[in-house]
C-alpha cells in the first residue's frame, strides 16, 4: 500500500445558507482547498474526485461537480452512507490512492439540510436514513433514535443529564473561535438543562443543529507530497463499520457497534492506539452520542465518559481535546460534508494552525455514527508518515 | 495492480414486482450469486461490499444490506451515479480488489423504480438525476433528455426511425430467451413505428420500461479464482466519465462524451481495443441511444451505427452481438442493478452459459450511460487473464 498525504483542505461557513445551492457551496469549498495548499496547486491536477452527499438537493450530484466545479475530464461517483458520508468518502479517496489508481484525488462533501428540494420534505428525508418500513414510522427519526441509547447508556452508567450538558457548554465554547461554526454562543449548563425537551434526555440544546454547507480535502500519493507541501498530514487508517438497521434488533443501546468496528479497523491500519490520539473530532450529532463515542473510541474506559468530560480531559488543554471546531453541535451538520469537515480541522490541528490549537498534537482522528446508528466511520491522522 | 476474476452472478426477475421489497430482493440477488459459484462459496468469505443504489426505497442502503443479507461485519458503501451506477458501483468493487484493499468483494445493484416511497413521486426522482433547477422545469426528463440527441444524431447521420425500431426488434426478440427479462414478447418494426409517440422520435416501444429488481457478482482476487471456479471471467478494466449536466452546454449531441471518457479508460486498462469485443450489454435505455453507443464504444464508425443494426452486425450470431439478455428495452432497467446484471450476462456469456449464447465469445463489454446524459461507465470483462 502506498502512503497518503492529504495536503489541502476548505469548506464554506455552515449554517442556514438560504442564498447559496450546491452549485455555488461546491466551488467555494473546492477553491478554497485549492487555495490552501502551500506550495500551488492546479485543478487540473486532480484525477479523480469522490462526492460525499445525503441528499442530491440541486440534481444530479456527480455531473453538478464536473460541470459547475471545472471537473470534466476525471470519474467522479457519489459515495453515501447516511451521516457517515463524510468520512466514507475520505475513506474511499484514501482507498484510491492507497491502491494505486490515482495520485491525486479530491473528496468533496457537500449537503442543503436546511433547503431540500421544494417538493420533498424533511420527513420524507428521514426516512431514508433509516428503515423506513418499520422503524421510520414509529418515530425513530434521530432524537428519539439517538435518545433511545442515550437513556440506557446514563441508567446502565450512573451517569446523569449534567454530563450530557457538559459536551453541550464545551463545543459551544470551541464553537465560538471558529469563524465558519452555525452556532457561535457561550451556553451554560444551566441553559442546557432547563431547555425545552425535544426527546428525552435531550433538550434543545443537546441537539445539533440542521445545516447547509460544503467541505473539501486534497489527497496524494507520498511521491508527490513534497510537491504541494512541506507540511502534509498522513491519512494512515480510515475503517468503516454496519450494524443492525433497526432498534428492535440491537442488542446493547449502550454502545454503537458500528463506531467500534470501524476505530478497529482505522487503528490497525494506522498502527496506532487510542492512547496514541492528541486531538479528536469525533459525531456529536447530539450531546450523549458524543460520550458514548468516548467510550466505543477506546478514549476512557466504558461508563467512564461522564468522568472523562467532568474532568476536563475532553477540553482544549486536556488530555484529548475533542471536537476543538465545535463539533457538529456548534459547528452543525451537513451530513456529506460533515466527516470532510472533521478531516480539514485536524488537518490544521496537526499543522499548528487550528484556530482551538491543541498544542503538540502529532495524531488525531475523526468519527462518524450514521443512520440508525448503522454505519460508523473513523479516519486516522498524523503528521507523522509512520 | 492484482488481477481481479468474477466468480459468481446472480438475479432477480426484472419486472414490476410490487410484491416484493429491497429486503427480498437483496438477499435473492445475492444468494443467488453465491449459489451459483462453482466450487462453493461462504457469504463469511465477503470482506467488502458496494452496493448501487439510486433510490434508497425502503430506508438506509447500506444498513438493509448488512441487516437483511448476514452481512454485519464488513464494510458496505452505496455508490451512486444516477443510470450508471451499476457499472460504477462494479468499478468500485475491482479497484478495491485490483489495489489490494480486500480478496473478496460483492458488489449488489437494486432498485424500485415502479414503487417509490409513498410519499415521494416518480417526478421528484427523475428531478434528482439531472439538473433540477434549470432543466427539469423545462421538461428534460429523460425520454425528452435522450430525444434531444436521438433528433440531431437522425438529422445529421441520414439515419431513420427504422433503425432505431430494428434496436427494439432484435432487443425484443433476445428477451424472449431470457426468464428474467421484464417484456418476453416479438414485436415487429410496423409496431415500432406506429406506436404512440412518448418523446418524438420516440414511440412507446423505442422505450425501455421502469423496473424492479436486483442483480449481484462476486470477485475475487487472482490468488482466490480457482478455489472458486476453474472457469472465472476477469474484470479487465472499468472506466467511468462525466459530461456536463446542462443539456445547453452540449456542443454535440450525437455523442455522449462520457460514455468515451469511460471506454477509453477501460479498454486502456484492458490492453483491448473495440475489436476485441465479441459480445456486449450496452445502454439502451431508448433505441437511439443503443445506435449513438455503438459510435461512441468503437463498434462502428461515425454514423455507421443503421447500418450496422441493418446488416443483422449486432444480432446474436452477427459480427458483434449487443444486448444478448434483452438489454434494458426488454429485461428491464431498475438503475442501480442494470450495469451489475449486464455483468452477469456477459459472465454467463464468456463461461458459454447463456441464454442467447454467442459461439466462442472471449472478450464482452458492459456500458451504462446516465443522468443527464452526463456519467458515463465501461466494464470490460474476459476469459482470459490477459
């Protein structure tokens, strides 16, 4: 297998990007990653791209990159895996590479939550990630999906809500330095626990919120590293992982197989352990979901997330920052973009340039847990080549 | 790169199987693939799975396939390209073989064209394959989309209707021969002709019908072919290319550049050129589209493709058989399992077990063209190793 360096990242603000489709998010991203690569970069360079996208909002998602992003001449497919999209698409660019099949790859991810086609509607959405035969009507979309295992993860742990607050007040804090986060207030945990409840544990401000926005990665051969940068990021793991589509068939709500099969999976392949991890971007889609990640991550011992965040450990500063940017809670969620977004903060965190610089990071990792609760996947990162 | 061998192929029925849903059809397709190996095969030897799908109809791609089809603990991406997504999703599949990612890969197309979800109308679809800002509201769905190029390739070539009806003849008549094929009746060119019009020139019978159904190959790495079979098919190259999205920006509409792009690709990685090819599954989603393929994969030349259906050239026993199973006109085309059924038809083909079988066939091609006439992708496949 052949090393790869990802040597370029951008993405547009997150937010409610009512004045902007996919065909002006994709370019800025795009541009943007373009701009930022240290020594040049020519799109013409690119090879082959890989379109991390939920929902084809604007129309046919792999011909709107080729035509509106000047990317004519290179195959470009789609790559969807409900929120875990992002880091499924980096995976797969990664793959390429890896592989030898190109030297030069872009992942793109991009998704309008907030703006879906005049005649769907969010509910129909929904339904997709999730089964919609069975679990879909019955209310399983994802707070009370998510609630689901959030309730029995603080009944089996000893946990409480204050915990789950304490994620919330961090990531709005992260949030607040960095200019392309949704939500950029300071909140309280009193705040938290006093919002209205949306699916019980979770209040309003356990939940992250729905976004539009695009993000964008440049992936090369090791050969070629040298040429863009003097500062590459290694890609040295990313592993994806499946469990059961529907909640009737899990067997422990208190952990999220999916997460667990695909850290396996990006750990072996990096020749790292969790204890090797300095800085963390990892789905906090909503705040409970964020320590049982701790947990399925191999980052503190099972039940111990509450510690693990009570303590500090998780903060900048701590033992192992997580979510720096904001998180999906403060910075929002664009699924497809999502994971790409995860991989352009540590890709600056490793770099020394984030704005919530951890100091010291050498590695780091990104996590999605997508649908419901189906599909995992973790990207393994580090300025060292390994 | 490893040499990459296809070792089983399986399907469901094409039709309108309203009885039936992606839980059912998955694990049809695919237990059929697996049955259908030679020398055995345990679903537990699946190390990674692509799964083509354009609409995910009854919930979460890829979750459904881990759930409803034992395939819990390996990877499972979805792959889509709008009406290429079969052959791309086939691509993904031997690049991950070919770069030395997994030994074992499936690779599952399906779809539910006639029954989307309820709540979501076959408009809203066909809005999410092209452009759904500019050309969708003006019409160009897809029998209007492809007409455009049918027109200008008739107007240009001295070609006419009768042509295109000999496509839907001969695609027709090799349906007949296949069980799994959606429409099993002759129809004569008079009838063709005198069809009610659906997008001049297109009469009823120039279309192919909408589907459902499954299809899924299994690959193997070179090293695994002959504990599998002693008669494997090898995927000797996949190409895929885009096009623009606008039908504006086309500066000829007698050819679908992205159909090029791929096939240059694929023959290239091949070590093949168009006359090696003895026997083919090309898109024929409407019958001009299948005359504008053969120009376009190097089966004739330039405005040579009436006289190649003419002189019986692609007819089972002419000089290059295309569309052996009935092709999309007659077997059916639920988009994400097309390009993968093709594939099983031509490995049947090249093992000398199909149902219009072509005497001493070596080489075979399978070739998708979607969207927006904007993706285009190219499988080529071989008994022999090369």
């Amino acid at each position: 297998m052949r090393r790869v360096a990802m040597v370029g990242a951008g993405m547009t603000q997150f937010g409610e990007l009512f004045h902007l489709g996919m065909k002006d998010m994709l370019p800025m991203a795009i541009s943007e990653a373009i701009d930022s690569v240290d020594k040049g970069f020519e799109r013409t360079d690119i090879q082959a791209v890989w379109f991390g996208n939920l929902i084809p909002s604007d129309g046919f998602s792999t011909g709107i990159v080729a035509d509106y992003c000047g990317l004519m001449d290179v195959p470009i497919s789609r790559v969807e895996n409900a929120c875990a999209t992002g880091n499924d698409a980096v995976r797969h660019g990664f793959m390429a590479i890896a592989g030898g099949h190109y030297d030069v790859v872009l992942v793109v991810g991009a998704d309008k939550v907030r703006e879906t086609p005049s005649s769907t509607t969010f509910w129909e959405w929904a339904a997709l990630t999730r089964d919609s035969a069975w679990d879909f009507p019955l209310g399983l979309i994802a707070p009370s999906n998510f609630a689901l295992h959030a309730n029995r993860w603080l009944y089996e742990s000893g946990n409480t809500r204050e915990h789950l607050a304490m994620v919330a007040v961090k990531n709005h804090h992260n949030g607040v330095s960095n200019p392309k986060a949704q939500l950029r207030n300071e909140i309280t945990i009193e705040q938290v626990l006093n919002a209205p409840i949306i699916a019980d544990p979770f209040g309003l401000y356990d939940c992250c919120p729905q976004s539009d926005g695009a993000a964008a990665v440049l992936l090369v051969a090791e050969h070629l590293a040298d040429k863009y940068t003097d500062k590459p990021v290694w890609v040295r793991g990313a592993g994806l992982g499946l469990d059961r589509v529907m909640h009737a068939q899990k067997t422990d709500l208190t952990t999220f197989p999916a997460t667990v099969k695909a850290a396996k999976t990006a750990y072996a392949q990096a020749g790292l352990t969790a204890k090797d991890i300095h800085v963390a971007e990892v789905h906090d889609c909503f705040t409970g979901v964020e320590l049982i990640d701790y947990e399925d991550l191999g980052f503190c011992e099972k039940f111990g997330a509450g510690k693990m965040i009570e303590s500090g450990a998780a903060s900048i500063g701590g033992r192992l920052p997580t979510n720096p940017s904001g998180g999906l809670k403060a910075k929002g969620h664009p699924p497809g973009a999502t994971g790409v977004a995860q991989c352009l903060e540590i890709y600056q965190q490793l770099r020394g340039e984030a704005h919530n610089q951890v100091e010291g990071a050498v590695n780091g990792l990104t996590h999605n847990i997508g649908g419901p609760t189906a599909a995992g996947a973790v990207v393994v990162l580090s300025s060292q080549k390994g």
